[in-house]
C-alpha cells in the first residue's frame, strides 16, 4: 500500500520511526482489510433481503426517477448483495465500490431529502397513550409520549449519519482500491 502517497510510512515522515514497519507491514493492511470486510460484511447484509425479494423495491426505486422499476430493483438488489461480497474480497474492488458509492449517495440524499416526520402519533393516539398506559411498555411510554416526535429524529439521523459513513467507506475503496491484503492486489489487477 505504500505506493500511494497518501498512505507513506517512511521513517523520514514519522513521528516515531522505529514504527515505519509496523505501520507498513501490519497496520495498514489490516486496517485497510478490516475496513474493507465491514463496508462489504454491511452491504451483504442489507442486501439479502432485497435479493429474497428482488422485485420488492420497485416502487420506491420509481418513485426516484429509476424506470423501469421492474429492472432497477433486482439490479440494485444485485449490485449490493453481490459487490459488497466483492469489495469484502477485494475483487473488483474500484468498479464494484464505485457503482455502490452512487447507490449509496442516492441513499443518503433520500433520507435527507424525505424526513420521517416529527411524530408517529396524532394527539388522538397520545390521549389514548395517557388513557390506557397500560397497554404499553415503559420504553413504549416514553418514546412516544410526545407522539414519537424525539424516537423519529434519532432514526432520522441515524439514518443519515450510517449512510453518510457508508458512502464515504465505499468511494474511499473506489479511489484507492482494495489494499494489499485483496485479491485485486493478489492478481496484480487494479481495475
């Protein structure tokens, strides 16, 4: 990995020389591999529904311009289930993080651009949430006593802030590559 400057270790550079091996040899390899498993390990996991149910999304993936949907959704479904289990390999790593990159931006931008609201109950449901108290759980009652207006900001944000990581993760693999320890570096190929 110490082709790419961002990534120099020299001893010239450090801070600490007697550490530029370490840093070299293990650190980033591991680091850059670790990373590499979570964003591919995420995207497989949030893809296997969608690949259960490949037709599933195509409404929504329409309702964002994306026709025809009947296309889009197994394709998207695809190109996450199965690129996160190629970025986790590091195969293919740059073309495969790219597409998931733009996928996931759209993600991000969604969820930014389409808040859940600012409450789950109307005041009919908080009456009823008050009248009746025993009908629900102590997190119930508090997450929902004002309405759910506090829960659906914390999804909300949430939302936003794991898309956020998630489109960064994958274009830094988009513009770097898999690393040392992929199989891209392996075959000596860094599509």
């Amino acid at each position: 990995m110490t082709d790419f400057a961002a990534f120099d270790t020299s001893r010239e550079h450090l801070t600490i020389p007697a550490l530029s091996g370490f840093y070299d040899k293990i650190a980033q390899p591991m680091a850059w591999a670790l990373f590499r498993l979570a964003v591919g390990g995420m995207l497989v996991i949030e893809g296997w529904p969608k690949i259960i149910a490949p037709l599933g999304q195509v409404g929504f993936v329409e309702s964002l311009g994306f026709f025809p949907g009947w296309f889009w959704s197994p394709a998207l479904a695809a190109m996450q289930f199965f690129g996160g289990m190629l970025i986790a390999a590091g195969l293919f790593t740059r073309p495969v993080a790219l597409a998931n990159g733009v996928m996931l931006a759209i993600t991000l931008w969604f969820h930014w651009a389409h808040p859940y609201g600012d409450a789950m109950l109307t005041q009919a449901g908080i009456d009823a949430l008050k009248a009746q108290p025993e009908l629900f759980t102590a997190n119930g009652l508090t997450r929902l006593a004002d309405g759910g207006g506090k829960f659906l900001a914390q999804v909300q944000d949430k939302a936003i802030l794991a898309s956020l990581f998630w489109t960064g993760g994958t274009f830094l693999f988009a513009a770097f590559g898999g690393g040392y320890l992929s199989l891209d570096n392996r075959l000596k190929k860094h599509f």
